[in-house]
C-alpha cells in the first residue's frame, strides 16, 4: 500500500511537470549542455519530482494505521510492546526511494511505466542502515520487537565471511520453493567478498565472443568454443511440455472464450480455473525458478573459468535486447546480458580490467587480416579469404582479433604478425564442440527429397523392384554427398565423407 501510493503520487507529479512549459523549453535547450540540465533540475523542483519529496510524501503515513499499535494477533506472535508501529520511518522511505527510481527511470526512457504492485507481488523490504528499522544483531533479525534467528550453516565459508563482515542495512526476501513461502535475511556488507582459493585470477588478455548460444575464448594459452549454458536444454523441454498442459487446462475449462479456430474471443471475459490447473501453474513457477537457479550457477562456473584464463578482458558491446527481438527465447532462457555483468562485477571485485568496445568500427566477423571486409550471413561459420586466412571457425577468429583492438580500433598490423601458428590452435578448438552445433558441417542433403510424392508411391506398390530403385536412389545420393567439396575434418571431429564405403550402405 505504501509502495502504491508513493509510486501513484510520482506518476502524477511526473504527468504534471511534463505537461508544465519551463519543462517543454527545457526539452527544446541543446542537448548535453549545463543550461539544460539546470532548467530541468528547476522543472523537478517546482513540481516536487524528487526523491526527497516523496520522502517528505511518505511521513504522512506514520500518522495513518501504520503508525497505531499493532492487532492483538500480532502482539501475541511478535511480543511488540503497546504502541509500536507496524513500520518504522526508515522502511517507509525506502519504499518511496524505489517509487521514486523506477518512476525516474521510466522519465528518462530507460524502462517502461512502473506498475502497481498486486497481492502477493511485493517480495522484499529493506532499511536505510543498521541502527534503527530492521536490524542485524547477535545473527537474529530484530524489527518492531520481532526477533527472527537466522539459520546460518557453519561450514559455509561464503556465509561465514559475510555474517564476519560490517553490515550496512538489511532486506528482507520471500522466495516460492515448490509454493511454499521461505523467507530470507540479505545481508548488504563492507569490504570485499569472499574468493575462493582455486578461482585464481590468470594473467594475459583475453578474447571473448559472445553469441545466442556460444561463447568463444581466446587467451596466450588457451582457445575453447563451449556451447551456452548447454545444460539447461533439458530443463527447457520439460517446461514446453508443462506450458502446453496449461493451456490445454485452460481451453478445457473455458470453452466459451475461445473461437473455432483457436483464437482467444475479443472482449471482456471471465476465466474458470481448475484445481488441476492451479496445480499445474505452481509446477511451472517451480520450474522457471529451478531454471534461473541452474543458470545462475552455470554462469558463475563459466565466469570463473574465463577469470581463470587471463586479468583483461576485450569483448564487443553488444545490444542482448536485440538479441532477443532476433533469436527469440533462445537468447532468454540462456541470459548472455546476466553473464557479461556477472563478469563485469566478478572482475572489478578480482582486480581485473573489462574493455567493453563497440562493433560499429572493429567489425570482427567481417575483417580479415588483409583489411578486406566482407559481412557474412548467420549461416556462415568458417572465415575463409582470398589471402590464405583459413579455414578458421568464425567466433574463434573473432574471439581472437578482440584481443588486438585498442583505443575502439582494431590494430591489424600486430594481429597479422602474431597470426604465425595461431590457425592449428584454433583449430584443435573448434573440434573440441560437439556434433550437436554443426559448426562448419555441410548441409546434409535429404535423399528422400529426389524421389516425387507419385514416383515415392509407386515405388512403395512395386514391392522388391521399388525397394531396389529405392537403394539406387539413396546410393545416387551418397555419392553425391561424397563428390561435394571436403570441409576440414577438424570442423566437427569426424573423417572426411569421400571415405565413405558406398557398397556398405545398406537400407
């Protein structure tokens, strides 16, 4: 409720400052310029579009219900004392704080317009510090005369460094395990956190080309072409089967809110759920938090396996939003955007160095060492040129020109003079994936295709003669397959196709 109003109160100063004219000449000022800012700092505060107006917004809330003794109920579970109030001051203003944040960043175009929390949709609660509202104290939650002990495993040494360390404030989680609430203390601390030993930072610069479902490292030493969070393929499937189950819940039990082609009715509508169906939609949240958890994990092993490999990393700035619009739930389900600030905060916190440079004038999936730039398809994944580059898989080579730009350029002449040797080891890199990502693999030909739905037919009826032309057909096809150009056999680890054994095919 607190959160509502305040986010209702932003949004409404938010409508009448924009609707205001010193905010419309401040809009028309020149971009990036001192006037401008000033003139819309002015604009804020005339209509009160401030964080420390919405605090001032949110006292009035302590002489409200918030501010009585709580229920009766209440006392007896929490032993508050008579005349406590259900929130305190600090709490409040936090709750305007993220009002205010979330109705900032929709003003400056950066998200979209905030929604009103609903039941059940509020999760967390924090304080400002660790000397009033909601206090850590002795390894116990301590808020309004409500003390809750933590469960704390001794063996934890990421757990013990934190609870060793200063606190600054602390928040509040509730988290749905299998749809039961479990409730958490996050600690928000000083210092560093804790690194364990064998997650050594390496020394070198390091390469990285980051796509919808690969991830290409290059180092002094070391090349890997890995797939993507490859493992939460399984998970994937089992949760398209639990999503196709609900919807055939809910068409079973709304009929009337479906057309005869399938198509929900336009309108108004009323929904009737199932118990089936409700129990259905838990196993699938239970799902996607199962799947965020794997993926977190994932991430955190592939950070630490890059981390391991060098302290500077190069890596292209990329638009992940983009990425989905392209690929789809491909790119949302593996989280690459999560990953690079996984890195990003990893590294800052290891004493490494990020360099983050952006595409429009490095280009690594076009250029070659000539300085020849050719833009190549998605479909298209060995870099081939005139000059004698190549055959080289093309995230590899990509992952490897990162490591010479400099300045947001790519500096040709050094990569051209370190390229001596560097195509074997990329090489024995991209063999390394497996078959499953048909890197570099020609398309295999369908056979069946050369064979007409009426000609299929009547070989079909022909009985023995047809299974012989059948076999003549598939063998035609074989050898077709075997007179086309040999890929590299490095490409997916298999022998080349012309040693094919043509007479061995059999049906």
């Amino acid at each position: 409720m607190v959160y509502n109003a305040c986010l209702g109160e932003a949004l409404k100063r938010l409508a009448q400052m924009r609707e205001s004219e010193c905010y419309r000449a401040a809009h028309r000022l020149p971009k990036k310029t001192k006037e401008r800012t000033a003139a819309f700092a002015a604009a804020r505060k005339q209509f009160g579009f401030g964080e420390y107006d919405l605090h001032a917004y949110a006292t009035q809330f302590s002489h409200s219900w918030l501010g009585e003794k709580p229920a009766t109920s209440i006392q007896r579970i929490s032993a508050a004392k008579p005349g406590q109030q259900h929130l305190d001051s600090n709490t409040v203003q936090k709750l305007a704080t993220r009002a205010y944040l979330a109705t900032h960043r929709y003003a400056l175009g950066e998200n979209g317009k905030p929604r009103f929390k609903g039941k059940n949709w509020f999760d967390s609660v924090e304080g400002k510090s660790n000397k009033s509202g909601i206090l850590w104290r002795d390894n116990t939650v301590k808020w309004l005369g409500l003390e809750l002990p933590a469960i704390i495993n001794p063996n934890d040494e990421v757990v013990a460094h934190g609870v060793s360390c200063p606190v600054k404030f602390v928040r509040l989680l509730r988290r749905k395990l299998n749809g039961h609430n479990r409730f958490y203390a996050q600690l928000i601390c000083e210092g560093q956190p804790y690194r364990k030993a064998k997650h050594t930072l390496g020394q070198g610069v390091v390469g990285l080309d980051l796509g919808p479902s690969t991830i290409a490292t290059v180092s002094n030493e070391s090349a890997t072409l890995e797939h993507f969070c490859g493992k939460l393929q399984p998970q994937q499937n089992a949760l398209r089967r639990q999503q196709r189950k609900l919807d055939r819940q809910r068409r079973a039990n709304n009929p009337q809110n479906y057309n005869l082609n399938g198509t929900v009715k336009k309108g108004v509508k009323r929904w009737h759920f199932s118990q089936r169906y409700l129990k259905t939609r838990q196993q699938i949240a239970e799902l996607h938090r199962q799947q965020a958890a794997h993926r977190t994990s994932l991430h955190g092993q592939m950070v630490n396996q890059v981390l391991a490999q060098g302290d500077t990393f190069k890596l292209e700035k990329l638009s992940y939003r983009a990425f989905q619009k392209q690929f789809g739930k491909s790119v949302g389900f593996r989280a690459p955007g999560q990953f690079v600030s996984h890195l990003k905060r990893k590294a800052v916190n290891a004493g490494a160095q990020i360099d983050e440079f952006p595409t429009r004038h490095t280009r690594l999936s076009q250029i070659c060492l000539c300085g020849s730039v050719v833009k190549k398809p998605l479909s298209q994944r060995w870099h081939v040129c005139d000059c004698g580059v190549g055959p080289v898989q093309r995230d590899l080579f990509s992952a490897w020109l990162a490591r010479f730009v400099i300045n947001e350029r790519l500096d040709v002449d050094w990569a051209k003079s370190a390229w001596s040797g560097e195509d074997e080891r990329l090489r024995v890199a991209s063999s390394e994936i497996q078959p499953t990502m048909r890197q570099g693999r020609p398309p295999v030909p369908n056979l069946h295709q050369k064979i007409a739905v009426g000609q299929s037919r009547s070989l079909a009826q022909s009985g023995e003669n047809g299974s012989k032309a059948h076999a003549i057909r598939i063998r035609e096809g074989m050898r077709e397959l075997a007179c086309q150009p040999e890929p590299p056999a490095y490409a997916w680890g298999v022998v080349s196709l012309p040693s094919v054994n043509l007479d061995a095919v059999a049906l």
